[in-house]
C-alpha cells in the first residue's frame, strides 16, 4: 500500500489541491492522518484506489428498454425539477 501526500496526488491525477482536499473530507479516496513534527498530515492510500478502478470497468452496464413517451415524461419531471431549483437560487441571489 503506497502513501502518497496531497500535493503529490494532485500532481499525478492532475487535480487542483483544494479538489484533492474536498475528495479526502468527503471520504471519496481513502487517507490517513498522520501528526508529523507537531503538524497532522494527510496520506493518500493508492492500492485501494487501483482496486476500485479495476472493479468499476469490470462491472457491466445494461441498457434498458424504455419507451419514447416514458423517457419523455422523465425528462419532462426532471426539467421541472431544475426550473424549481433556478427559482430558488435565483431568490437567494436576489435577497442577498
């Protein structure tokens, strides 16, 4: 299992920093915390990371069958849902 530092996952997944730190938060890539010369220090674990890559291109994806008139009616439920989100964030652009 190698360990790898924030700034150095960043450089080799070509990410920004901030990004690396947020994925490490959210718990998205596996790390540890270790308190070095008084400082925590947050490791990246990579082996597993390789793992779960390897799983996610071995997994399948089947199409299903669904009707024109049914993915209309979902688009139809889903541009609601968004007009409804631009609504309130448009509110709180305007409040504040």
């Amino acid at each position: 299992m190698e360990k790898v530092t924030l700034r150095e996952y960043s450089k080799r997944k070509k990410l920004s920093y901030f990004t690396v730190m947020k994925l490490v938060r959210n718990g998205e890539v596996e790390s540890e915390t270790v308190v070095e010369e008084g400082k925590d220090v947050s490791y990246i674990l990579l082996d597993d990371e390789a793992k779960k890559d390897t799983q996610k291109k071995r997994v399948n994806i089947t199409p299903q069958t669904v009707t024109l008139q049914e993915e209309n009616m979902l688009l139809k439920e889903e541009i609601v849902k968004l007009k409804e989100a631009l609504e309130r964030c448009n509110r709180r652009t305007v409040l504040s």
